[in-house]
C-alpha cells in the first residue's frame, strides 16, 4: 500500500507538470519540465516520507492521508525554487509551467489519495497485520471472537519454561510470518514469556487484563522504577504554536471583518430592553479550568440562566424576538472570538458546555466517564461534533455520548488540515434546524 501510494504520487506530479506545460504552450512537455519534474518529485518523496505520509495513520484516514501530501507538496515546492535560485536555474525555467504543476498536482495528489485510502480495505484488508494468539494455561474459549487475521495456538507443548534452543526454535517457526504476538497466560508467567518474546524480532505483548482500568499510553521510568503513562498531551509544542497562530489569524480576521455587524447586534440588543449586551457563563476549559464564556444576551435579564440547567428548546419563552434570530445564525457565538484571542477558546476544539448541563436529568459527566478527556485541548468555537449535526438541546443520553464520541476523536486525530475543514465545513451548519 505504501508502494501504491508513492507511486500514484509521483504519477500524479508527473502528469499535472505535463497537463501545465501543454495547456500553456500548446505543446508537448520540454525538457524544462522534466528538469523541473528531476528536482520536485525526489524531493517530494523524501519530504513525505520524513513526515509520515507513507505510515499507518495515511492509510487508514482519507483526510490525514491528503493533509500530509499537501503538507510534502508545499515543502518540496519551496525546496525546488530555493535550490533552483542557488543553482542559478531559475531564470531558464517557467514560472508559470512550475506555479500551474505544482498547483495542479496539489489536486492531483489529494484527489487520488483521498480515492486509494477510501478504497484501503479492500486492497490490505480491515486489518492488515497478521496478529497471533498464544494460549498458555488460561481459557481459549474467546479465541474465536479475536478480531483480525489471527492464529490461535495453544503453547501446551511448547513450554517456554525449558528454555531450551529447541523450544525457541520451535517457536520461531510458529511465529515467524507474525506481525503481532500477543500472549495470554497467567500472572505467574508473564515473566518469562517476555523473555522469550524479547529476542524473537517481533512485537511481543502480555494480556495483562488488571491494567484495564489504567488504560495505560505506555511506559516510562522514574529512576529505576518502571511507570505507566496514563496521559499525555495531545499536541507537541510546535503543533501548538501552529494550532495558535491558526487561531489568531482567523479570529483577529474576522473581528475585524465582523466589526460593523458585530455594533449594530450590540446596539439592537441594548435598546430592546436596555439590558447588558453579553451574556457571560463560566464554562469549563483546557485541564478542566474554568474560564467566562462571552456570548451575545438573547434572552431576557430576568429568564437569564448563568448555570445552563435548562437547555434552550425550540419555541422557549426565555428568548427575546432579536434572540431568537442571532441564535438561528449562530450570531449568538461570535463574541466567543474574543475568548479565542485572550487564548481560553480555540477556533476548532470541543465545544464548552455549561456546568449544569443535564441529558435525562444527569449531568453530562455522570453519563460518561470519558466525559472530562475532552478537556486535554482548549474548547473550541466549533467542533467536529457540531458539522456532523450533533448540537442543540440534550434530551436522551446518547445526545451527549454523540458529541462526545466525536470529540474524542478530534483531541486523538488532530490535525491543521482537519482543523480547516471544519471550519470550512461550518459554514454549512451555521443555519440548523437545532439551533434554537
């Protein structure tokens, strides 16, 4: 798959310089594209594989996959020209044929990504890896519901214990077309069966069914002792500098652009009954710390309800006639741009709820316990959740478990490219039939 997908690459690249050299010459490619195609397409593919857009994560998410090619393309276009400037090239090439290649391969490359991922597992399977189950003095009675390409063995004559070059070459043999050797036995032998599985040149793991609960990332050591990392951020400090400036960028931007509107709705709220004109709510943040939320007031002073016990619904008595046309808009929400800028908010992230938010009458948090791992990332203006439709008023359990679910995802899949697909998708989600 890494193959196929290096190599539609590079017949994507090679064919949009052909199409830019033809459609603007009327010709066929010169050599100067095929200097250019020398230089870009190597380039290319050591970019892209130094950031992983041949690795697991490219083949198993469409979006992922096109959002690193994307990412080697501009790289390897920025390398070309500045190597092409030192090697005093630039001026014999076309500007306008290396622009129109490099632009038409960047549809190129994300169109045929996007279609060989979405096409994935029909080409290496739902799981790719060839996973063995060895069974040494517990049950095999759940072998049978094991997911992926798996072999079950039981080791009952294969006793690690001896210790002996026959038991390991026994072994070997057994194991040698694996990817993954996973081993469930009882406590009392976890240890030497990570022994053996040390020098066996494959990925070995021991079911240790107690550390459930932990849900361990890994393992770390503090001196001599061995740790379970149960957490860790979910962005390095360079992903959050860009993730930052993302945020100002596009919230500076549209404060800006939104200035004149964003008066008027000030003016209109104030003189409709000479109350405040933000609503302001304490919400929860980034590392579960508080924060005040700014929104545009759309009910009345007196029906205000600073904890959020009762969701807004649909025809609500508390909203003012202005209220209820800023709240279909999502106009409501644009204040929260000046969270974004004071670093409490982010533009894409998990929407903050109200600390009195109930589904069913229990707080979001006794429904789930994965509830508070949304908090790992600043809360965001918009969110995953929102453009899959998962917004408005939280009747049953399963509306917050929906929002949840895709919250989740997002912490443990972001990326800058998913980021901006949201937000273009949020344009279209601005008007909803659950914004009330």
């Amino acid at each position: 798959m890494y193959v196929l997908l290096a190599v539609a690459d590079a017949l994507a690249i090679s064919a949009s310089f052909w199409a830019a050299c033809h459609l603007l010459y009327l010709r066929q490619p010169s050599a100067m594209a095929f200097e250019q195609l020398a230089m870009f397409i190597p380039l290319f593919l050591i970019i892209a594989h130094l950031n992983r857009s041949y690795s697991t994560p490219a083949i198993h998410d469409r979006w992922a996959s096109v959002g690193l090619a994307v990412n080697a393309l501009v790289l390897a276009a920025g390398a070309v020209i500045l190597m092409a400037f030192f090697m005093k090239v630039s001026a014999e090439w076309s500007r306008l044929t290396f622009v129109g290649g490099v632009c038409l391969s960047l549809i190129a490359v994300s169109t045929s990504r996007y279609m060989l991922v979405r096409h994935a597992h029909h080409i290496v399977g739902d799981d790719p890896y060839n996973v063995m189950h060895i069974f040494d003095g517990v049950s095999a009675a759940d072998a049978g519901s094991l997911r992926g390409r798996s072999i079950v063995y039981s080791s009952d004559m294969l006793d690690p214990a001896r210790l002996d070059p026959s038991t390991y070459d026994r072994l070997a043999k057994e194991i040698r077309h694996a990817d993954r050797v996973i081993v469930h036995c009882p406590e009392a032998k976890r240890k030497i069966w990570a022994r053996v599985l040390k020098g066996a040149n494959v990925q070995g793991e021991v079911i240790a069914p107690e550390l459930s609960d932990l849900q361990p990332l890994g393992i770390a050591q503090r001196a001599s002792t061995p740790t379970l990392i149960v957490s860790r951020g979910p962005l390095g400090l360079k992903d959050r500098l860009v993730k930052r400036v993302f945020d100002l960028v596009v919230a500076g931007s549209l404060l800006l652009l939104l200035a004149p509107m964003l008066i008027v709705v000030a003016l209109i709220i104030f003189l409709q009954d000479r109350g405040p004109i933000f609503f302001v709510q304490i919400r929860v943040g980034r590392s579960n710390q508080m924060f005040h939320i700014y929104k545009f007031r759309s009910m009345y002073v007196e029906n205000l309800d600073h904890a959020g016990n009762r969701s807004a619904s649909r025809g609500d008595d508390r909203i003012t006639p202005f209220g209820r046309f800023i709240r279909a808009t999502s106009i409501d929400e644009i204040p929260q741009l000046l969270n974004v800028m004071k670093g409490e908010m982010s533009i894409v992230g998990p929407r903050p709820h109200a600390l009195g938010s109930m589904a069913e009458n229990k707080l979001f948090w006794h429904i789930d316990d994965r509830y508070w791992h949304r908090h790992i990332i600043k809360p965001g203006l918009t969110g995953l959740a929102q453009v899959r439709g998962y917004r408005g008023a939280t009747i049953v359990e399963s509306d917050l478990v929906n929002r949840l679910q895709s919250d989740l995802e997002y912490v443990q899949n972001w990326t800058l490219w998913r980021d901006i697909t949201i937000l273009v998708r949020t344009a279209g989600v601005v008007l909803h039939k659950n914004a009330y």
